[in-house]
C-alpha cells in the first residue's frame, strides 16, 4: 500500500490550498482516510478524516468551518481543502489510512510542507 501526498506549498495568510492524497495498493475501500499535521517542535495533530465507502467526515476543533477533506473513488485520491490558511497552519502534513475505523492508522504518505506567511 502506498499513499502519496502532495499539493503543499508557500501561501499567504487568508489563502488557500488544496492537499491530494493518492492511495494505491488496497484491494478494498471500506477504510477511513485522515490528514494530520506536525509543526516544527510540536507533536503530530489530527486534523479530518472521512469514511472511503460513506463519505462521512469528521473534524478537529482547529480546523473546522475551514478546511473540508473530501475524496474521489474513481481516482483513488483524497483531498484537503483548506481555505482561510493562518500562520499556526504551517507544518508538513501527512495523509494516512485507517484499514478497520479503529483509530490505528495502518499506513502513511511521505508528508507535503504548507508554510503559511503573515
């Protein structure tokens, strides 16, 4: 299984940025996807994740209203939306898949660097 993350990238606070995720490798697609962050010194955070099959979505606090993870079954690929970006978004973000919905997340991409500038 192989998850590959990209999308990153250098943008202004208030702006946007879309993160794709593109899974390969899983013969089945009953799993979650999530999207978490680590800012430098900090530990890793969880940010969304959404149910591959359903679609159902949840959210940390921290982002919600302003970032919208979403996926596209045909191209085996997930998405981050995130619109109003702030400095305290910077960190390098990683997708991840959670095989059997129970929080342990079996496999991980490689991580893509947003920087956020006031």
């Amino acid at each position: 299984v192989q998850l590959q993350a990209c999308g990153g990238g250098l943008v202004q606070a208030g702006g946007s940025l879309r993160l794709s995720c593109v899974v390969s490798g899983l013969t089945f697609n009953n799993y979650y996807m999530g999207w978490f962050r680590q800012a430098a010194g900090k530990d890793r955070e969880f940010i969304a994740r959404i149910q591959w099959r359903g679609g159902g979505t949840y959210y940390a606090n921290s982002v919600k209203g302003r970032f919208t993870i979403a996926r596209d079954n045909a191209k085996n690929t997930g998405y981050l939306q995130m619109n109003s970006l702030k400095p305290e978004d910077t960190a390098v973000y990683y997708c991840a898949i959670d095989r059997l919905g129970d929080a342990h997340w079996d496999y991980w991409g490689q991580g893509t660097l947003v920087t956020v500038s006031s």
